[in-house]
C-alpha cells in the first residue's frame, strides 16, 4: 500500500511538473511573439535574441513582483502606477486575454 501510495504521489508531481513547463514554455512563446507580448522589444531576457534595453530586465520581475497577482496586474495595465509608462496596457487593451497574462506571469517568475 506505501508503495502504491508513493506511486500515486510521484506520478501527481511529474503531472504538475510538466504542466507548469508547458505554461512556461507557452508564456516564454508569447513573450517573444511580435503581434502578441513583444516583451523582448524592451526587456532583457536570458536566453531571448534581440533584446532591448528601455524596461527593467524581466530576470528582476519575480524579486520586484513577488505577488503574481500584482505583476499580472501591472503587466496588464501599468498606468495605474505610473500613468507616464511607456509599456502598453497589455490587458486592459486587449492585446492579451486574461489567460495569456498568466502564462506571461508563469514565464516571468520562472527567469
């Protein structure tokens, strides 16, 4: 019985391990898309070509926004703390659905 119940729980965390590296992989794809995130026209990324340099490298996001709450929020509408930004309103305008946000977020707080 230890042993099926050892089972159970291995299996159970090779799953979630594994729909968490499709999340990542899928945030990683969106964040590089040209049409969708952008987020490499001007944030540094480990591993991404061609980056720019006019936003904080998204490697520090998981340390600034540890809440992903909060950096799904500001990644979706980033006037509400600085009504100056220059980052486009990503949610709020619908360039990203609610559930594109989340990758996003999942392949932020992966860096």
């Amino acid at each position: 019985m230890r042993t099926l119940s050892a089972l159970v729980l291995t299996l159970a965390a090779i799953t979630t391990q594994a729909a968490e590296s499709d999340s990542i992989a899928e945030g990683r794809e969106i964040a590089a898309d040209r049409n969708r995130g952008n987020c490499y026209s001007c944030h540094m990324a480990d591993g991404a070509q061609m980056t720019g340099n006019g936003g904080p490298p998204l490697m520090q996001m998981q340390m600034r926004f540890p809440d992903r709450e909060v950096l799904k929020a500001q990644i979706a509408d980033p006037r509400v703390r600085n009504p100056n930004t220059v980052m486009p309103p990503y949610g709020a305008h619908g360039i990203l659905t609610a559930r594109e946000l989340e990758l996003v977020v999942d392949y932020i707080h992966s860096l």
